[in-house]
C-alpha cells in the first residue's frame, strides 16, 4: 500500500470507529466513509460527529449529504473558472493555435 492509501484507510477506520461508538453499525460508518471518499472531507464529517455527537441516523446522512454537496459545488466552480479561462484565451488570442506560440 502507498502512503496515502494508508492515510485514506487509517481515515476511514476512524470514522467507522466513531459512529459505531455513537451506537450504530459498523456498515453505517463505512457507506458513510465510501460517499464522502476523501481524507479531507472524512475530516469535516469527524469534527461533526465529535462535536455534535447526532442521536439519529438521518442526522449522520444528512451531514454527509451536505458535505458531499459542497465538495460537488466547489468541483463545478473549479471547472466553471477553468472553462472562463479557456473561454478568455479564445478571445485574447483567437482560435488558431499558431498565434499562441507567437505571444
């Protein structure tokens, strides 16, 4: 295993280990971990659970259904900024490809 597939697992088992310690199952904690599918963002659903400690099954979904919301918002700002930066290379330079050597 690499570094960060250790990393990613030592994350996930975390945060199976405390849902469960919350008095849920085991295959909550791990769908739980599957959706969300980074360190990072097991991160933000960990400092919720620490701090907040949810009672309920849904509020633990819910949680993870807002962040995997925000990490899809942020994934569409990437592209859209990428897409306006492509689109303003257009009108800066044209469309033919030669120019851009030029500049």
């Amino acid at each position: 295993m690499t570094e960060k597939q250790v990393y990613w697992s030592r994350k996930r088992d975390e945060l199976v280990t405390a849902i469960k310690q919350l008095g849920f199952p085991r295959e909550l904690g791990e769908q739980i971990a599957k959706q969300l599918g980074s360190p990072k963002a097991m991160d933000r659903m960990l400092a919720y659970i620490y701090n907040v400690k949810p009672r309920t099954a849904e509020l633990i979904v819910d949680e993870m259904l807002a962040i995997c919301s925000d990490i899809d918002t942020w994934h569409k700002k990437k592209s859209a900024e990428e897409a306006n930066a492509k689109y303003n290379e257009i009108l800066y330079y044209g469309l033919e490809t030669d120019d851009r050597e030029n500049y």
